[in-house]
C-alpha cells in the first residue's frame, strides 16, 4: 500500500506542476506580452522574473521532489492570488472555469503540503521533510 501512495504522490506532483513548468518556460519566450498582460491587469511588470522562477523553477523543484512542503505551500497560494487576480469576472464563464481550475489547483498543492512529496523525491533521499 505504500509503494501505490508513493506512486500515486509522485504521479500527483509532476501533474500539479506541469503546468506551472510550461507556463514559466512560455513566459521567457513571450517576455514583452507577458509584462504587458500583467500591466493591464494591474501587476506591475518588474515581477515578471519572479513569477517564472516561481513557475519554472518551484515547479521543477516540485517533480523533483525537493522543498515540496514548503513550494506547494507557496504555489498555492501564488494559484490563488492569480485566480482573483486574472480570472474572477463573474460576467464571463469561461474566466469563471479558469478561476474554478486555479481554486482546485491550490486545494491540490495543499494536500500535496500535507502528505509531503513521498518516498520517490529529493526530500525523502535527503531526509528532510520540509
């Protein structure tokens, strides 16, 4: 039973950050568009690069395995915060569903917080549970 909830922790941690690789990566290659989209939304531009090593970076560390804790954590909560941020428009249902993705994508990095990364991760080689 062990080895089918190690499998399972670690199917759920390249699922959950998957996303967050590809969008970081695509964020490098639409760098201009990118600043500009956030400007618009009321974000400023110069936190841009942190928003890609968040994306990029915290979501390689979390298919590694390594800080898992502590990223989904932080993941979850930067999901939230981009939810009302860029996807809270009640008038259209298509942003509505988006919101409905990030909400549920938050709720799965907290449990991913919760149960840790699991025995096939950095963190369990390294003995640390953070």
């Amino acid at each position: 039973m062990d080895k089918m909830k190690d499998v399972a922790l670690l199917a759920g941690r390249v699922l959950l950050a998957l996303m967050f690789v590809i969008a970081g990566w695509s964020k490098i290659g639409g760098y201009a568009g990118t600043q500009g989209y956030m400007e618009a939304m009321g974000v400023p531009g110069f936190m841009l690069p942190l928003v890609i090593l968040l994306e990029l970076g915290g979501g390689l560390a979390v298919v590694l395995g390594l800080f898992t804790r502590s990223l989904s954590v932080l993941l979850a909560s930067f999901t939230l915060m981009a939810a009302f941020i860029f996807h809270y428009q009640p008038a259209e249902q298509m942003q509505m569903l988006m919101f409905m993705k990030n909400v549920s994508v938050a709720g799965g990095f907290l449990a991913l917080a919760a149960a840790g990364a699991g025995a096939f991760s950095v963190d369990a080689r390294l003995g640390k549970n953070w």
